[in-house]
C-alpha cells in the first residue's frame, strides 16, 4: 500500500540523504523553484530553510552536521549547516559559482569554492564553522586526487599558464609541491602495497606513468610515447594497466612489483576495459579497429621445464650443463647420474600431464626416467622428475624427453638430452718382446704396451744384472688409447760379446706395470778382413750410403738414397730429414732432434745391394711417426738437409762405409717444389 506524502505541484522530487533516522528531499514546485523538505516518521514533512532556491544539493555529513548547497535564483551558491535538522546557518559566504566537497581527513573537512571570477578556492573546516584558505594562488581547478596514510594529494592548475602542480599535505595547513613540471594534467591511478600509481600529461599531451613509495620521490615507469596511461585493475597482487600508444591503440601492461612491466596483448586495440572477475579469472572488453567488442579472460596454463633453476625451451636440442641436460661424462660401471627436472605451471589453471606414463624417453637405452612426475600440477605450482645416466657402452649418446600435457600450444613438450661414457682406465698392460738390431755395440729394445685409457709414460730398463742400473724413454712415449702399442729405443755404447738384460716399464695414473726380465748378447767384434797383393794393394770392399735426391713439395717429401759402394748393406739404419734445423748437421749421430727444427725419421731395415736406390716417403713402411716431428707443411724459403746412416757413433753410424764423409746432402731451399740430384 502506497500513501501519497507532502502532496502538491511538484516538477520532481529527489532524495537526498538520512541522518540520524531524518530523511531529506528536494521537490521542485511547478515554477522550478528548490524546496528542502525533512521527515523524521516518512508521514509528516517540513520546509526547512525556506527560500528562491533553484537548487538544493546535499554535500557530506561529519560528527553530526550536515552540509547542503543551496543555489538561489541568480545561480549563486552559498554553503549552509545543520546540526539539527531544522536550524541552516550559512557558512563562508562570498561570491560563489559552486561549492562542492572534497574529502574529510583527520576531522577536518575540504571543501573546493568556485568564484564568480571563474578562479576555485581551497577551503578547510574542522568546525564547519570557521573556514580557511589553503594553498592560496590563481587557481583555474583545484581537485582532490587521493590520500593515503594520512598524506593527502590535490592537483591545482594555474589560471595564466593552464599548468597541473601536484600538491600533498599531512595537516591540511602546509602544502609541498611534487614532481615539479610542465603537466597539463594529474590523474590518480590507484595505490597497491603502498605505492601510488599517477599519471602525468606533459605540454606536448604526452602521458607518462609514475610511482612514489614516501609521496616524496617519483620514478617513471614503463616508459614510453604514450597518450593516455589508465588503471584497469588489480588480482592477486598483479596490476593490470591500459597504456595507449601515439597511434591511438591500447596495450594492456601487467606489473607484479611496480618496476617491471610486461605488453600482454597483440593486437590494434581501440579501447579496453576491466569487466568482472570469477573465480580468479578476469575478464575484460577489447574494441578492434572496427569498434566491433571482443570478450577475453585470463583464464591461462604455464608450462616450463627447468634444470638447475633455468628454463628449457620446447624443443631444444642442444643440451648443456648449465640446465641440466648434459649429464657430463662417466666411466661405464662407475655410479649413475640423476639430474632432477622441474615442471612449473605459472598460469591460473591446471595443468595435466596427459600421456600414459607422464614423461618418456625415445629410446631410453642408457637413460631412464627413475622418477615420474606428479599430475595435475595446479595453478602456480610446480612438480619434479628424475632423469638417470647409466650408460652400457661408451661413447657420447643422446635421447629426447616427451612430455604430453594439456597446454593448447606446447602439447608434446620435448627437448634432448646428452651423455658421455668412457671406457674403464686402469695400469698399463706391458710386455717386453726380443732385442733386434743387436749389431757390434748397439740394439734396439723392444716392448708392447697397452695404456688401458689412460696416457702412458714407457721406459726401458737395462744393465749387466737384473738390478739394471740404465733406464732410457722409449721412442713412442707417452702412449695413449685401448688397444696394443709396440714400442722400442735403439741403445748404443754396449760392450761387446756381452749378456744384458732389460725390461720395458709403463706407468700412468692408474700405477705401474713392470715387464718380464729378457736378455740378448752383443756379438764379439771381428775386424773386416782385407788382402793383400804385392805389389798392388787392394782396399776392402764396404758399402757407401748417399741420399741421391730430395724432392719437398707443400705436402710431401720425397728422399731417394743409394748404395754407391761395392758391398751390400747388412744392418739397419736410420735417415733424417731437417726442416730448417737451428744448426746445419755436420757428421753423424747428429739427429734433427739435436739440431732443433722440425724433423722426419725413417729406419730402413732392409738390404741395399750394390748400386740399388729406395725412395723413401711419408707414405713409406719405414717411415716413424713417433720419432718425427712434421706440422704437415712446407712453405716456401724452407732449408732442407738429409742425411743417411745418421746414428751411431760420433764419427759414423751403424752401417760402416766405405767413405763417412758423404751422408750429408744439402741445404736445399724449397720454392714451389724443391729438387735436387746428388749422383757418384
């Protein structure tokens, strides 16, 4: 049931407020005129400060007094209290287009006076009967931003010059201008975990963002050529912005800390807006080009994959230490490597890993997945699995981790993984095999040796006893790899028709290994016998070794040698090739090693008849890496010599010739290619 109240000629009638169980309205009577009417049973009503009134507007209420705008017949406004209800008094009056209410702080009331002179005026109240000026100047606006912890913060812009200043107090007497500037505007944005967010626009109508922690300091964030910066909203401690670009379209930005802002939009927006939010999804407006509405929300899943706290991308294929994917190396049969892998999910909904067997290996033969993951991992959580190295050969291996999930865009998340397995290391395996070469003063001891993975020093043992006394390095040491090594040193200085006994040793980080005890016998020494005839006398017939020619090419080395003597050759020798040696060899036992330089070797061991060449190459059986020393090239301008029966004794070599003076060839410098003939 309705019952028609405080009847009469009413244009409208308007509610404007309840105190203290009184009820006020406005009605308007047919000729326009404002009429305050209150009612303390809704049955009974009366006029209260009755006058011309065009306008009655209720302002605010504090401790008990109620503040109205009464606008009379020549428009101008004057500012009336009550405490009763009943009783109005008029309060600062002047010259007043309007007066509007600001806020209320710490019992003290702001209220904004716009003159007739079109300049607003600052008020403030703490009785609302005294009103003062505050921060009096030539003020075209004057608006109340916000406040927070007890500061308060007002934009004012300048009458002449239409500039905004940024003004905060803390007692409503004092005020401090902030962030000084030529801003044509000031807009509060909002506040969170204590930072005001606030938009300032330059002259050039430029926006530009800034946060302050103490109402003191301002720092611009998310710079940029902006036209307008405006809050959305905030969820979860990330606040979401709108920032439109000198293009007119907007970006929305997120910030979780107010310092590092992400563009989280593709896309010509013409405009956006916050909407609602539901359980923990936010929904917002987008306008394409063509003003047609778009409805999107946050609802999201994050997948990543991490490894020692680093991201791996989807995909990758190059596997490295620092993210866990390269397990390093391991020795087959030492103990396994696990590497643990994290699943996070960042976004705001679940994340199911949807395979039968959450995460797979292609081909899982020397890794396995020792420790499956949990499923679904929730809404920024995160979960781990373990990845086991236990390699059953050696080499280097990979393998592809599968993850399927119910991402729309990383459905099959995959990257590689890596491994190296070396084979077991322990001592050396060596054995001592038959001298060779024994001839007149000399031998070569020799050996086998298997380094078993690890790098081998090789010596040789000798002496009259088994306690030795002599050791000398075999040619080949260090040895290095798995598998079987021949060894040997050619020894010289031995006494002849005596026994000695030798032994090869290896040693490497593992320990050592010493050969069986073998023994050989230098020959007694027997002079070449010789004839005589009288009256002729007939010299003794010897070999004569000459290198014949040396052919040097960029690659390659070609070295021919002769027998130009009368007797064919018996033991084995060596030849040396010097590639600018740091002195020229002038007789034998004279290696390329003890001249300096670079240096090739080769031990022919086998029978040169009289007037028979052989030409020696790298490409020769003779030919010894091990006790050469050979980059590979030879440039231009190089210095070459050779000689042949080049060790022995200080006088000769092995092979005793008819002339020792004749083994020497050189020097010959190389242009594009270098030969040379030597002929008798």
């Amino acid at each position: 049931n309705f019952t028609e109240r405080n009847s009469g000629s009413w244009n409208n009638v308007t509610f404007l407020t309840e105190s203290s169980g009184t009820l006020y309205f406005e009605f308007k009577d047919s000729a326009n005129n404002a009429h305050l009417y209150n009612t303390t049973d809704g049955i009974n009503f009366t006029e209260r400060n009755s006058g011309s009134w065009n306008n009655v507007t209720f302002l605010t209420e504090s401790s008990g007094t109620l503040y109205f705008e009464f606008k009379d017949s020549a428009n101008n406004a004057h500012l009336y209290n009550t405490t009763d209800g009943i009783n109005y008094t008029k309060r600062n009056s002047g010259s007043w287009n309007s007066v509007q209410f600001l806020t209320e702080s710490g019992g003290t009331l702001y209220f904004k006076f716009w003159a007739t002179s079109d300049l607003e005026y600052l008020y403030t109240t703490t009785d609302g009967i005294t009103f003062t000026e505050r921060n009096s100047g030539s003020w075209y606006i004057v608006s109340f931003l916000t406040e927070y912890s007890g500061t308060l913060y007002f934009s004012f812009k300048d009458n002449s010059t239409s500039i905004n200043y940024l003004y905060s107090t803390t007692d409503g007497i004092t005020f401090t201008e902030r962030l000084s500037g030529s801003w044509y505007d000031i807009r509060f944005l909002t506040e969170n975990s204590g930072k005001l967010y606030f938009e300032f626009e330059d002259s050039s109508f430029n926006a530009h963002l800034y946060r302050t922690t103490d109402g003191i300091n301002f720092t611009e964030q998310n710079n940029g050529t902006w036209s307008d910066v405006s809050f959305l909203t905030e969820n979860s401690g990330t606040l979401y912005f709108s920032f439109r670009d000198d293009s007119y379209y907007h970006n929305m930005y997120t910030t979780s800390d107010g310092l590092n802002f992400t563009n989280r939009t593709n896309g010509t927006w013409k405009s956006m807006s916050y909407i609602t939010e539901y359980d923990d999804i936010l929904y917002f407006n987008f306008a394409d080009t063509s003003y047609k509405k778009h409805l999107y929300n946050s609802r999201c899943i994050g997948m990543d994959i991490l490894g020692n706290s680093q991201s791996i991308s989807n995909s990758d294929t190059t596997p490295n230490v620092a993210d866990n994917t390269d397990f390093g190396t391991i020795t087959v049969g030492d103990a396994p490597i696990t590497h643990t892998l994290t699943i996070s999910n960042s976004g705001n909904t679940s994340l199911s890993l949807t395979g039968s067997t959450a995460v797979t290996l292609t081909t899982g033969t020397h890794f396995t997945v020792s420790v499956q993951p949990s499923s679904p991992v929730m809404s920024n959580t995160t979960t781990t699995f373990d990845i086991t190295f236990n390699p059953v050969a050696t080499g280097t291996f990979t393998d592809t981790i599968n993850i399927a999930n119910n991402h729309p865009e990383k459905s099959l998340y995959t990257f590689v993984i890596s491994g190296t397995s070396n084979a077991v290391t322990g001592p050396p395996t060596v054995a001592t095999n038959a001298a060779a070469n024994v001839i007149g003063t000399e031998a070569t001891l020799n050996g086998t040796v298997n380094a078993n993975g690890e790098s081998t020093t090789v010596i040789f043992e000798y002496g009259l006893t088994t306690g030795y006394g002599t050791t000398t390095t075999a040619m080949q040491s260090p040895v290095t790899g798995s598998t079987d090594t021949a060894v040997s040193k050619h020894i010289t200085g031995l006494t002849p028709n005596t026994t000695y006994h030798y032994r090869v040793v290896g040693t490497n980080a593992k320990g050592s290994t010493i050969g069986i005890d073998q023994t050989f016998t230098t020959p007694e020494y027997v002079p070449s016998t010789f004839s005589i005839y009288i009256p002729i006398i007939v010299m003794p017939s010897y070999p004569d070794l000459i290198v014949q020619s040396v052919m040097a090419s960029s690659t390659n080395v070609e070295v021919v040698i002769k027998n130009a003597g009368s007797l064919a050759t018996v033991d084995s020798f060596w030849v040396d090739l010097y590639i600018n040696p740091t002195t020229p060899p002038t007789g034998a036992n004279q290696t390329w090693e003890t001249n300096g330089g670079e240096g090739i070797a080769w031990g022919v061991e086998t029978t040169l008849d009289p007037g028979e060449s052989l030409t020696l190459t790298l490409s020769s059986p003779y030919y010894h890496p091990s006790a050469s020393n050979f980059s590979g090239t030879i440039r231009s301008g190089t210095t070459i010599y050779a000689q042949v029966d080049s060790v022995g004794s200080a006088t000769e070599g092995i092979v005793k010739e008819f002339a020792e003076t004749n083994n020497i060839f050189g020097p010959i410098v190389t242009t594009t290619m270098a030969t040379s003939q030597n002929s008798r």
